[in-house]
C-alpha cells in the first residue's frame, strides 16, 4: 500500500531537502515536487521503491544515479537526465537536451518528446524510449541496452558501438563509424514490444514492424595488421625524408 502523498514546493523548500527526504524514504512513499523551475540535480540517487512526481521543467542530472523506483517528470529536462541510471523508471513528459540516458547500466529511460545530442551515450544495459527525434551522435560507444527512437536520427547515429541495439521508426541521417543496418528477427519484435508498450502514450502508435534495426559491424574490435604495417612505412619514410 502506498503512503500519503508528500509535497515538496522548491520555491519554498531547498532542493537538498527534497533529495535528502527522497534518500531517507522507506519503500511505498509517494512524493509531488511543484515549482522545480529548472532546479539541477532534482531527485537524484534514489535507492528506495518510491513514486516521484515532478510538476515542472528540470535542469541539469535530473534522476541521475538512480537505483529504485519511479520518476515521472512533466516537462523539460536538460544536459544528462537519469545519468548513470542502474534500474527503476524515468519517464519525462517533454523534451530533453543532450546525453539523456548516458552510460545508464540498467533500468528504463523514456523520454516523450525529442532528445539531443548523443542520447544514450556509452549506454551499458538501460534501454530507452524516446517518442520523437534523436540528435546527433546518439548511442556513441553504447556497449549493451536499447536504443529505441520512434522518430528520426540525426548524423552519426551510433559510432562506435559495440553491442547495443538500436531501433530507429523514422529516417537516419548518417551512420557513424562501424555502425549498420541488420535484420530485424523475431526476437528483436519481441524486445520492442515490451519497450513500447512500457513507454506508454511516448511511443503511442508505433508498432514494432515499423522500425529498422542497427547495431555494431565489429570492425573496430581488433587492430588489423595493415595498418600496423601502413604506419610503421609511413615513419621509415618520413626519417629518410628527415635525413
């Protein structure tokens, strides 16, 4: 059974009480924070089964570190929401700027509107939803998880990834290094039909055999011989050049 709903109003109270009162929380609270008026680090490092509200847009590492639980914010977030996220739910209403999502080991990450610049960034095992457009360089190094974006990806959609999987609704402007499109399998349908369906109204009308599918070439895993080579008769030219 959940407890009574507790108020948080930081245009009276300090953000630090608010975070401390969210740590001290046993599990089945329930907490509403109005006028958050872009306040940073908003219910941050969460580590307790329990409900957040936040009525408003945040700023910078909202959520971030977050461990248990659920976090739903009804507006805009800035620079890294939910940061390092290890488990529980985020859910944003709105938009978000850059790194949304980045290195998030476990835990789900939905965002409704679009998400900037490298959403996902060194992702290792959260998966995320995002309703609209990603920007540019998006799941950069993500190494587990996945990436879902039922809108459209901007350029150099995951450089450099390893074994992430990202599912794109919309067009793709460009691939980043080592980045491909690959065969949508039954397993990946399924994957996807769980992630939507958690996203809720986010990912409203999108349906799983609507997306493309790209993840790592693994090319970029080993150092190839070649350019050992190509390099070592570079810096023999260059000293006889030299001489």
């Amino acid at each position: 059974m959940r407890d009574a709903v507790r108020t948080f109003d930081l245009a009276e109270v300090t953000r630090r009480s608010l975070n401390q009162a969210l740590h001290d929380a046993a599990d089945g609270a329930s907490f509403e924070v109005i006028n958050p008026r872009g306040a940073h680090a908003v219910a941050c490092g969460i580590t307790a089964d329990i409900d957040v509200v936040v009525r408003g847009s945040v700023g910078y590492y909202c959520a971030g570190m977050h461990q248990q639980g659920r976090v739903r914010v009804e507006g805009n977030a800035s620079t890294g929401l939910a940061e390092n996220i290890m488990s529980g739910e985020v859910h944003i209403t709105g938009n978000a700027t850059m790194s949304a999502g980045a290195t998030g080991c476990g835990g789900l990450l939905v965002v409704g509107g679009n998400s900037g610049a490298r959403c996902g960034i060194s992702m290792k095992g959260v998966d995320i939803v995002v309703g609209g457009n990603v920007g540019h360089m998006s799941a950069f190094m993500a190494q587990a998880g996945n990436l879902v974006v039922c809108g459209d990806a901007a350029a150099d959609l995951g450089d450099s990834i390893y074994e992430a999987q990202i599912f794109v609704r919309g067009d793709v402007e460009s691939l980043g290094a080592d980045c491909v499109e690959k065969e949508v399998r039954p397993e990946h349908l399924d994957t996807l039909g769980r992630l939507l369906a958690a996203a809720g109204a986010a990912a409203s009308g999108a349906d799983p055999g609507d997306f493309r599918r790209y993840g790592s070439a693994r090319r970029l895993y080993n150092f190839t011989i070649d350019d050992v080579d190509a390099l070592a008769a570079e810096a023999t030219v260059q000293q006889e050049v030299a001489g």
